[in-house]
C-alpha cells in the first residue's frame, strides 16, 4: 500500500460519494457541493493513479490539475450566479421535478 | 511549410481576440468588431480547407513543443469540414443576432460567440484528450452562458439543467482521460492509439468518456437537459446549440471510437449505442409530435436527430470494411445536414414566433399565406430533417441504409425508416398549422427580410448538399488518423 | 455532349424556375405569373417536340451527376418518358389555363401556383427519371408538392385530406424507399433498361429480389390508389378542381402507375417478370381494383366522389394491360395511361365547372344542366364515353387492346373484367348523362354564380372543350405515329420486343 | 508511520466528505466541505504535489468555500435555508445508491488492474527542462508545453465572469452584505491585507523555480481582495467600471498578445522567442496574478449583487 494508491482510493471514494450526493440531493446549492467532492476525487484519481504507474512524483499531471481545480472553481462560481438569481427569481432551492420528457 | 502562413493558429487567435475586444470596445462599436472577425475567420476556414485538400492533413505542435510533451492540434479532412461547417453556419447565426437582437443584448452576446466560436475550432482541431477537457469546458460556460441571458424563468431553469448535466458529463470525460493517462502514460491522442492496450483499466476509461460524451450530447435517455435549454434560449441561440455544440462532443466521441479502434473491441457497446439511437429516434418523434410549442418542437426534433447520428457506431463493423466507411460517411453528412437544416428550421421558427408574437403552434394559422418566405424555409429545413429527397438528409440516410443492408444489421433499417415517418408526422403537424385559414387580417408583425432570408439560406444549404454530398464525403475521406484507423 | 443533352434537365428547368420566380411574385401581380405559368407550359411543349424528334432519331438525350458515390441522378429520355412526359406538359398547359380561370380572385395564388408548377417540375423529374433512384427522388419530391395542393383551402376538411394524403404517400413512399435501397444493395445502381443485370441478380437471391419486387409495387401503388391503399383519393377531393385533374390525370396516380410500368418492363423485364410469376397476381388485383372501383363509384352522389372512384378503377386498367404478357396488351396499358389522362382531365374541368357556375356538386342536382350549360355538357359527354368505352372516343381504343392482349396471353377471364367494368362504367356514367340532357331542371340552380344564362366563363371552357376534342382526336387518328397509340406502339416495338 | 498518516487522511477525508453529503444542515455540510478542502491540501503534500496543496487550501477550500458560504447567507436572509426541503424520493436513493456503487465497482476495478504505461512523460519534461525558461517543471508544463491548456483555461475564467456580467444589467448593484463596522477587523485587516499582498508576490515569484505561481499568487491575491470587499471597502467603487474590466482582461490579453506576437515572428502559436521564454513567462505571470485576482473577486461580487428583476419582454431589438 504505498502513498498514490491510498490516495487513488480515497479519490475512488470521493467520486462514489459526489457521484451519490449529485443524483440523490435536488437542494442546488448541495448538489454543487457533491459536484465539486467529484471534481476532488477526480483530481486526486488523477494523481495518484498516474504517480502510481510512473513510479516517480509527475509534473505534468500535477500541473494538470491546477488547471482543473481553476476550472472546478470557475464552475461553481458559475453555478452559484445562476442558482443565486433563481433563488431571487423563484425563491425556491430547487428546479421543478421534471414531468414526462 | 512555414508556420505564419497556416490559419491553423488564427482559427483560435482571431475568435479568442475578438472575445476580447468585444467586451472592451463600447457597445456601438461591438458588432463592427465582429464583423471583421466574421470575415477573417471565414477566409482562415477556407485557406485551411485550400490547404487540407492540396497537400494534406496539418499537423500544428503548439509553443513548438511536439507531442506528447506538448499539444498538436490536426486538422485532418474530418477537421476541416467541422471548421468549416461551423464557420457558415455561426456567421450566419451571428448575423442573424445582430438583427434580431437588441442593442444591450447584443452586446453581450458578441463575445460569448467568439469564446463559443474559439472552443469549437479548439475542438475540432486538438489532438490531445486534456485539451478537450478544457475545449468542452469553454464551449459549456459559453453555451449556458448564452442560454441564460435570455434572462426570463424559464431560461434561467434551463441554463442549471444544462449546466449541471455538462458539468457531469465533462467530470466523467476527465476521470476518463485520467484513467488513460493513468494505464498509457500519455494525453495525446495519436500517442495514446498507438500505444493503446485493452484492459479493464481501459475499458472502464472508455466507459466513463463515453458516458460523459454522451451525456453532453444529449442522447437519449440522457437527454432531458437539451429541450428546455434549446427551446427556451433565443432564436439564434438556439440555432448555434443545435446546429454546432451539441455536435462537439458527438465528434470527440467518434474521433475515440474510431480512432482508438474501440468499435472493433466493444461491439456490444456499439450495439448498445444504435439501441439509444434509436430510442432517441423513437422517442424523440414521438415527443415533438405531443409539443404545443413551435421552438418545443424543434427541440425534441434535435433529440431524435442525435440518435439518427448515433446509429452510425453500431454500423462501424470491423469485418465489413464497406459497410464502415457507408455508416462513417453517412454518419458525417446526416451530421452536417443537421447542422445546416435545424439552424435554418430554428431561425425560421424564430422568425414565425415574432411574427405571430406567440410561441405556440395555433397561433401559426394563416402563416402560410401572409409569411410563405418563413414556411418555405421551415419547411425546406424540414424535408432534409424527414430525409425526404432531395436533400443532404435523405442522401445520410440512403448510405445508412445501404451500410445496414451491407453489414446484415437489419433491425436499424426498421428504425431509419419509422424514424422519417415519425419526423414527417410532427413536421407536418407544424406545417397543417400554417395552412388553416382563418378571417384575421394580416396583422402579423413582419420580420426583416435579412432574417428571413438567412433562414432560408441555411436551409437552402442543407437541400443542396443533397446534390454536393460528393464534396464532403471526398473531404471526409482524405488520409488521415480516422481513416487509417477505418477497417 | 450533344446539345440535345441538355434538353432533359431543361424540361425540368421550365417548371423550376417558374415555380421560383412564381414563389417570389407579390400576390397581386397575376397577369405577370400567369404570363410566366403558360410562357413556361409553351418553352416546356416545344422543348418536348424536340425531345420526340430526338427520340425519333433514337438518339436518347441524357445528363448525369453522381450525387453519392456509385449513384448517379440520371435524367434521360427514351419513349417510353416521353409518353409520360409529353401527356403531362399538354395536360399542364389545360390545367394551368384552367387553374388561372379558376383561382381569379381567390387568395394565395402564388403560393398555388408555385407548388403547381413544381408539382409539374416533379412529374417530368419522374419521366424522364433513368434509374430508380432518380425516380425515387422526384417521387418523394411529387408527394411534397401536392401536399399544399389539397390542403389549398385550410378548412378542416383540407387539412383532414392533406393528412390522409400524406399518410398513404409517405408510408408509400417509405415502403418504395426500403425495396430501391435493398435493390442497389444487391445489384448496385441499376439504369433503366439494364434487365441483364436483374435478372443475374434475380438468378443468385429468387427470393430476396422477390420480396423487393413487392416492395417497389407496394411502394409505387399506393400512389397508383390500386386497392387496398386506394383511400386517400377519394378524400384528396375537398382540393380545388385543378388539383384535382391534377392528382387523377396529370400527376399523382399516372406517376404511381408509370412508376410500376417502369419496374415491371425496364428494371425486371416483361419476360422475367411473367416466368417468375409476378404478373398473375397484379392482373387480379388490378381486376379487382377495377371492378371494386366502379362498384364504389356507382354509390356515390357526389359527382367528383364518383369520378375519384372511377379513377381507381380506370388507372387499374394501365396495370391490368402491362401485366398481360403480350405486345398487345403492352400497348393497351400504355395508351390508357394516356388516355384516361386526357378523358379524365375533360370530366374533373367539366365537373369544376358545373360547381363554379352553378353551385352543383351532387349528381341530383344535375338535371337539365345540359340547356343551360350545353358546351360544358357535351365536354363531360364525351368525356363520360370515352370512359365506358364507346368509339369513337379514345377509351374505346384502349379497351380493344386490352382485350386483345387478354386474348394473346390466354387470360380470357379478364375479358368479363372488361365487360363486367364497362357495364359498371356505364351503370354510373348513363344516368348522369341521362340527367344532364333529358331531365327537366329541378327548381333554382343551388349556387348561381354566372348569370344570364351563360355557360362557365371561357378560362374554364376552354381547357375543357380542348381535352374533350382530344379524347376524340386520339380515337379518330389513333393510326398516326404521334397519336398516343402510335406511339404506343413504337415504344412495345422498340423497348420491349427487341 | 507514513502509511499511519496516509490512512488516517483517507478515513478522514472520506468521513468529512460522507458528512458533508449526508449532513441535514447545509450549513454544516458547507463548514465540512472547507475542511474537507484544507484536509485535501495536506493529502496532497503527502502525494508530492505541493503546488497542488497551496491552490486546493487557496482556491478549493477558499475562494468556493467563501462563495459557498455567502450564498448560505444570502438564502438564511431570504428565509430559504432550510425550509422547503423535502427529503429526496426512496427511488432516487436507490438510484443513488446504486448508480455511485456501480461507478465505485468500475474504478476499483480499473485502478487494480493498472498495466504498465508505455510512455514516461517525466522524462521528456526533464528533457526538455534547461530550454523552458523556468526551473520549476509545473510552471514549465504550465507556462511552456502545454500553454495552450492554460491560455484556453484562463479563458474559461475570464468567461465564468462574462457570463456573471451579462446576467447583471444593474450597475449600480447593492451589496447584500453591509460592510462590517468592526474597529478590531480593521485593525487586524490593516496588517494582515499587507501581509497577504506580499505572500501573493512571494508565491508567484517563487513560481519560477519552486512550489507556486500565477494560480496560487491569484488566489491569495483574491482572498486579500474579498477581504477588503467584506471589510466595506469596495473596489469596484474605487476604479471605474471600464478600468475593472480591462484589469479582468489583463492577464487574457498579454497571454494572447503574447502568444500571437510568436505567430508574427514565424514561430508557432505560443511559441517563445530564443532565451525570452524566462521573462515573457514572467510578464503573462504577473499579468495573471492581477487578472486572477480581479476575476475570483468579481465572481464573489457578481454573486452578491441583485440581478435585474423586470424581463424585458420581446427580445427582438426592433
């Protein structure tokens, strides 16, 4: 068990989790943070799981992954305008559950 | 050849600039601006198109540094019909909006254009599977972006659906690409095909793209995000999202398919795909038939259009050379002939909405007589979307056909052909109501005749390519990684 | 590339950029559309002369563009287009003339009359088709054309009709589309005429080519209203009556049934066709279709009703005499095709007439009509003649042939069919006849629309006395070469005798 | 001892990350999904990624935590926290439920048969290392191989904002939080906003040849300037309109500028000029610092400020 598997799984987890609370929650603002657990999963996979098969610590990767974390970032701030201005318009947390589509 | 004479940068230069520019320049001077970048762009399409056809594929390593260290961008044959089709049909959009638009709107709606216009010459030209990552992002933030600034309820519900559903799905496409990078060592995608090495690793990578492509591609069931997002954003809006973006990803997914060979490897995915397809098919039909407005209609239309596209995976069949290189191509030019018919049938669907003033289907009574313009060119977008001849619809789903007939997969025969009942039953349950007659006057608002007549071009374009589908089947079909990796 | 090449697409051209230029016409300009609807009829017409005399000189003009790879869209002329093409630009110049009388002040004239003439644009498309792919497009393109045609007047009824139509035509056309594409999957692309080829494919997959073989008749004759897909015409009647001439002569029905002389003699090949047996069973059900017709033309009250039915019976006997294997009934189906086009055309003019003059629409309402309107009477007299058979009207001329094909092929029963729909034919025509000269009006007239004792305005007479005189014409000279029997005839000795 | 560590941040984080999901009160799950943030950071120390480390506790813990929270204060204000929420339906939690096993299933299932990669990327970075301009290979990989995924990525920043923006038509936009009128946060600002302005500089000097950069230095840049803007000094009240937005393009700008003035010396796109790579990299660094910071802060302002509320009726301008 060295550092990069450990932490590939713990990215396993953090995906299974998000993934969990993305479908489950309909609270926006709740599934933006699983969203985002998902985004930390996924970074983590990332790197762990490419160190793991290089064997030695991967720059580009990592390098990689700040991008990713800018772009997760730039995401949720997306998200919450939107979902700001339809708590303003509607006052609800939550879009309508779909009907038949 | 030297570098400054390839348009290949400026495809992303000038969009990226005139992003820029636009959201610095006063408003008056904003559409002036893009003009310009309209033009030049349009020039670099067919330089790069010049180029492609006379001395083959481009290749482009960014900052000088070859790939995989760096990025390489390629434009192959396949490329350069996307560049080009995107740059027709998002200038007319583009202009489309300047009239159609009002000042204010407009204003914002320039540079969120160019970073769509930037991400979608990004995309078709990358080479490198984290480069589209970041490619889908951009064209993601640009689409919900321009969803939302219709700026009503409706809109604004739509542009979170489709936020979120792309988010997802470019989550799932990164872990994806993680994995690959994780078994291969590499990001790029000519290294990663030529390394690539069946495995669970690589299957559930291939798994998580493909659910994450598809996702984004709205393909059905996954496609509950794309009619309010398409039927509720403005007109020329929705003509760029249905015509262009929802194609992005569509294209990544083939580029994957084929080019990593995964069509010879997983054929029960392929299979699995056409099924989606053809519940798309199906489903979609069946939906735009029950919608009681114009632009709803026209929306779900889109869905069931993806998953005409979709059957072409289960045709790519490795043990029939022929009937692949049918599907590819038929798949391609049901593709483009989309592209050019449903942004031709949302303009003009746009155009009848101003002119009745109300989006539903009713109120078109009458309009066949006081706007023909606008019908005539609803409705020749319609015949390419029903695959009726002559048009470049009709001519995809002829090699479909032909490509099911060759490869023995029958079953997609049924579906080709009920899907064009379907779709000719909710066009012409549009068309029915433009042909009632009633006693009111015409007192219809009248749009300009630019509108009316981009509308008309767009879809003009799709009817024709019935006649030139030579042309881009030639161009799709010129050497490169997709069609060396072709059985 | 001879000049004469061109002159295919250049038919086509006439009526395509009439329609365009029609489409973009303001609405009130119709002394400039109508200018351009019979200046397009006439260059059409003589463009046709020239096509003839081609053909006459067996030369046949003919231009491609390869559309997808290995399938090419072929226009060419051989005679047996030039029957189906030259009946149809004579048939639209009436009908033109015709419609221009009939529409006078009413609204979307450009918009009738740009589908008109693209409707036109698709049946010369589908005469002068030389693959089935061609044939296939310009098919499809006809159904789209027509569609604005019968929903033309956007009451309920219409667009009930235009949804029939569509219905039947594109599920047609969808069934036609699976049998075209299966056939190029198995042979590739097959020009008309190439039946050596056929009949290898037929000699490797008997029974694939003949699951395709009843694809492409099912496909075809739905338009061709052979039973049981006959019923969008009858409903298709609430169009105006120049949509109406043109669905039962000019156009629709002609198109399907050409379509199926086109499979059944220039893709399988009259012999092949009869030793694999298919021809038995289409003389049945087209003996079927036209006895059935009649039948229901006889319940009928309402005249163009009656005269929609007696089109499904009359376009059966074009199948019943292609599928009799012989030169003679060859002939027979041929000439009806023309035939019926011309005595089809004078009863739906004639029919238009009496509604536009005086309101009439039922058969009861007939009675006298023939004092008050004789001109128009002696049109539809004719008319109604030729149908049942009698000399020296052309449908006479068609009939005989019929029957000596039967003779020929030793299918001496469909002599009775002859008979037993000639007695029908007569059943329902005589009585109208008899109403129209020798009953005495019944009380007013339900709509007087043209006072002062006048018949119909002469628009709407002329085309109707010209057909008329045709149909007697076509009988009367039916020995010279370029009467439809002549020509008849030199198509069987040319194409099919060889 | 290591593996100790490792494990207890993998318990950790993964408990955290449970309760953030579960928990009942939003609230709570924000505070857990900050720390899961800060948790993250020290993770990725013990990967060797402490670039990684320094814009997860900047970026991921920070700047989303701060946009989390203010969100949850402006919905406790308008009485939405934590009212109308029903409990999810038992179908979608087994949906959930299944779907998120499923996806764990297929990764583990990957992650355990990882074969061998054909192609050590790190070779060629350290290759290709003396020609970048820079020692530290993330700046490198960042700045110099692959610039394009960075030049396409601040674009994708730059667009989050035009998005805010073009939502936004109300320029004089109120602030839904005061200012906090409190002596001692100022007092304690006025030390610690230099401090953070400095740290700002070190971490994007320090880019050049260890842990840091544009990203991080952006950040920190950003949380001084949240900072300010909470404390109720307003920058965009300070400079005009017209000023905060060409600040926001800035670093988008020199990037491109840049990277084209390659294309008009006959290099390709992105391209460096022979030995200027060190100090152009230098110049679109500090250009992005600036950029970055403006660009979170206005995300954070974007978010705060009412949007217009009338629609406008037609969209057809004429």
């Amino acid at each position: 068990m060295d550092t990069n598997l450990i932490f590939t799984l713990c990215g396993v987890g953090l995906c299974g989790l998000g993934f969990f609370g993305f479908i489950y929650h309909r609270h926006l603002l709740r599934r933006l943070i699983a969203f985002n657990l998902i985004g930390n999963g996924t970074f983590l996979v990332m790197v762990g799981f490419a160190q793991r098969g290089q064997g030695v610590t991967d720059h580009v990767i990592q390098a990689l992954v700040l991008t990713g974390i800018v772009v997760a970032v730039a995401a949720t701030a997306l998200g919450l305008v939107l979902i700001r201005r339809w708590f303003q318009l509607k006052g609800s947390t939550q879009l309508p559950e779909d009907d038949a589509s | 050849m030297n570098m400054i004479l390839s348009p290949i940068p400026w495809l992303l230069v000038i969009p990226l600039a005139g992003a820029t520019l636009t959201m610095l320049l006063p408003y008056h001077w904003r559409s002036a601006a893009s003009v310009v970048g309209i033009f030049t762009q349009l020039m670099a399409s067919v330089i790069l198109w010049y180029q492609v056809t006379h001395y083959g594929p481009q290749f482009y390593a960014m900052a000088d540094w070859q790939a995989p260290l760096g990025i390489s961008l390629r434009a192959d044959g396949l490329a350069t019909l996307f560049v080009l089709m995107s740059s027709l049909v998002a200038s007319a959009c583009a202009f489309y909006a300047h009239h159609y638009l009002s000042l204010h709107k407009r204003a914002n709606f320039w540079p969120l254009l160019w970073f769509l216009w930037a991400s979608l010459n990004g995309i078709w030209l990358a080479a490198d599977t984290f480069n589209l990552y970041v490619g889908l992002e951009l064209l993601t933030f640009a689409a919900v972006g321009l969803v939302a600034f219709a700026s009503d309820e409706r809109s604004l519900e739509a542009s979170i659906r489709y936020l979120y559903a792309a988010l997802l799905g470019s989550m799932a496409y990164l872990l994806g690409v993680a994995l690959l990078y994780g078994a291969q060592g590499t990001l790029a995608m000519d290294s990663l095909a030529e390394t690539w090495q069946w495995g669970p690793t690589t299957q559930v990578a291939v798994t998580l793209i493909l659910g994450g492509l598809l996702l984004k591609t709205a393909v059905f069931p996954l496609h509950t995000w794309l009619p309010p997002a398409h039927g509720g954003a403005l007109t020329p809006v929705s003509a760029l999202l249905s015509a262009l973006v929802i194609k992005a990803s569509f294209y990544i997914l083939l580029r994957f398919w084929i080019e990593f060979q995964i069509y010879q490897f997983l054929p029960s995915l392929s299979q699995l795909l056409g099924a989606l397809g053809a519940g798309a098919i199906l489903w979609g039909g069946w939906m735009a038939l029950r919608q009681t407005h114009l632009k709803m209609v026209v929306a779900y239309s889109t869905v069931a259009q993806i998953g005409y596209m979709t059957l072409m995976f289960p045709l790519l069949v490795a043990e029939n050379s022929e009937a692949s290189m049918l599907a590819y191509q038929g798949g391609i030019l049901m593709l483009l002939a989309h592209a050019f018919a449903k942004a031709g049938m949302f303009l003009a669907a746009g155009n009848l909405i101003f002119c009745t003033g109300k989006p539903d289907l009713v109120s078109l009574a009458g309009m066949s007589r006081y706007r023909p313009l606008n019908i005539f060119a609803f409705g020749l977008a319609g015949v390419s979307l029903m695959g009726l001849p002559p048009s470049g619809g009709f001519n995809a789903k002829w090699m479909l056909l032909q490509s099911s007939f060759m490869s023995g997969q029958w079953w997609w025969i049924v579906v080709l052909l009920l899907g064009s009942l379907l779709s000719a039953a909710y066009i012409f349950r549009v068309f029915a109501y433009t042909y009632q007659e009633t006693d009111a006057l015409d007192t219809y608002k009248r749009p300009r005749l630019s509108l009316e007549l981009i509308a008309l071009s767009l879809s003009g374009i799709s009817i024709l390519l019935g006649f030139a589908s030579l042309w881009p089947l030639e161009m799709i079909s010129l050497p490169g990684p997709v069609m060396e990796a072709l059985p | 590339m001879s000049w004469t090449d061109w002159l295919p697409l250049a038919v086509l051209m006439t009526s395509f950029m009439a329609a365009t230029i029609i489409f973009m016409l303001p609405e009130q300009r119709h002394v400039l559309r109508s200018t351009i609807n019979l200046g397009a009829a006439c260059i059409k017409l003589i463009l046709i002369v020239f096509l003839i005399q081609a053909v006459l000189k067996q030369q046949y003009p003919e231009i491609r563009l390869e559309v997808l790879p290995g399938l090419e869209l072929i226009l060419r002329a051989d005679s047996l287009a030039i029957l189906f093409a030259g009946l149809s630009s004579v048939l639209w110049l009436f009908t033109t003339l015709y419609a221009i009388g009939y529409l006078e002040n009413s609204p979307n004239r450009s918009r009738f009359f740009g589908y008109f003439s693209l409707c036109v644009a698709s049946t010369m498309g589908i005469s002068l088709a030389g693959n089935l792919f061609t044939f296939l497009i310009f098919y499809e393109l006809l159904t789209l054309s027509t569609y604005p045609l019968v929903v033309h007047r956007g009451n309920a009824a219409s667009i009930k009709a235009g949804r029939t139509y569509l219905i039947y035509t594109l599920s047609g056309g969808v069934v036609l589309l699976l049998g075209v594409a299966a056939l190029y999957a198995l042979g590739g692309d097959i020009a008309f005429g190439d039946i050596e080829r056929t009949a290898a494919l037929v000699g490797t997959w008997p029974e694939l080519m003949t699951i395709i073989f009843i694809l492409l008749i099912a496909g075809l004759g739905v338009k061709a209203a052979i039973f049981p897909f006959h019923g969008w015409l009858p409903t298709a009647m609430v169009a105006p009556a120049p949509v109406s001439a043109l669905l039962h002569a000019v156009a629709v029905v002609k198109a399907g049934a050409f379509g199926i002389v086109r499979v059944i003699y220039d893709i399988y090949g009259i012999e092949l066709s009869w030793q694999q047996g298919f021809l038995f069973p289409i003389a049945v059900l087209a003996s079927f279709t036209i006895l059935y017709g009649s039948w229901r033309a006889l319940q009928q009250i309402d005249i163009k009703k009656r005269l929609a039915y007696s089109t499904v019976s009359q376009v059966s006997y074009i199948l019943l005499g292609i599928s009799l294997f012989g030169p003679l009934g060859t002939i027979g189906g041929l000439v009806h095709l023309l035939h019926q086009g011309l005595m089809k055309v004078t009863l739906f003019f004639c029919a238009g007439n009496f509604a536009e003059t005086l309101g009439i629409h039922k058969i009861h309402e007939l009675d006298g009509v023939g004092k008050r309107m004789p001109l128009t009477s002696a049109a539809f007299t004719v008319g109604a003649l030729g149908m049942i058979g009698l000399p020296p009207v052309a449908g006479f001329i068609s009939k005989w042939y019929l029957g000596m094909g039967a003779l020929e092929a030793n299918m001496e029963w469909v002599i009775f069919v002859l008979i037993g729909s000639s007695l029908l034919n007569a059943a329902y025509f005589l009585p109208v006849l008899k109403r129209i000269w020798f009953n005495p009006q019944q009380g007013q007239w339900p709509l007087e629309v043209i006072n002062n004792n006048r018949d119909a305005i002469p628009l709407l007479l002329i085309p109707a006395l010209v057909t008329a005189s045709l149909s007697i014409a076509a009988g009367l000279f039916a020995s010279s070469i370029l009467s439809p029997l002549g020509w008849a005839e030199l198509i069987t000795l040319r194409e099919y005798l060889r | 001892m290591n593996l100790l560590i490792d494990l207890t941040l993998l318990i950790g984080i993964l408990a955290i990350a449970f309760t953030c999901i579960v928990s009942r009160s939003l609230f709570r799950s924000v505070v857990f999904f900050i720390l899961l943030g800060l948790m993250l950071a020290i993770g990725w120390i013990r990967l060797g990624a402490p670039d990684i480390a320094l814009a997860e506790a900047a970026i991921g813990a920070g700047i989303t935590g701060v946009l989390l929270l203010d969100t949850l204060g402006h919905l406790k204000k308008t009485g939405n926290l934590e009212n109308d929420e029903p409990a999810p339906s038992r179908k979608r939690l087994v949906l959930a439920i299944v779907s998120s096993f499923t996806l764990v299933g297929l990764l583990l299932w990957a992650v355990f048969n990882q074969p061998t990669p054909a192609i050590n990327i790190h070779l060629l970075v350290t290759e290709a290392m003396p020609e970048s301009g820079v020692s530290h290979p993330i700046t490198a990989v960042l700045l110099n191989f692959r610039s394009y995924d960075t030049l396409l990525e601040v674009g994708v920043l730059v667009l989050a904002v035009l998005v805010g923006l073009a939502l936004q038509t109300d320029q004089q936009a109120q602030d839904s939080l005061p200012g906090l009128p409190n002596p001692l946060l100022h007092a304690c600002l006025t030390l610690l906003i230099p401090a953070m302005l400095i740290t700002s500089m070190y971490l994007l000097w320090a880019g050049s040849d260890r842990p840091g950069g544009a990203f991080q230095a952006g950040a920190m840049l950003a949380a001084a300037f949240i900072l300010l803007h909470i404390s109720g000094i307003k920058l965009s009240s300070q400079v005009s309109h017209r000023m905060m937005q060409a600040g926001l393009l800035l670093g988008f700008g020199v990037f491109l500028a840049v990277a084209t003035s390659s294309l008009i010396g006959g290099r390709p796109l992105l391209a460096y000029p022979e030995g200027g790579a060190g100090m152009l990299i230098l110049l679109i660094e500090l250009a992005l610092t600036l950029s970055i910071g403006l660009i979170l802060l206005s995300l954070f302002t974007i978010a705060n400020s009412p949007p217009h509320q009338t629609y406008q009726g037609g969209d057809h301008g004429h």
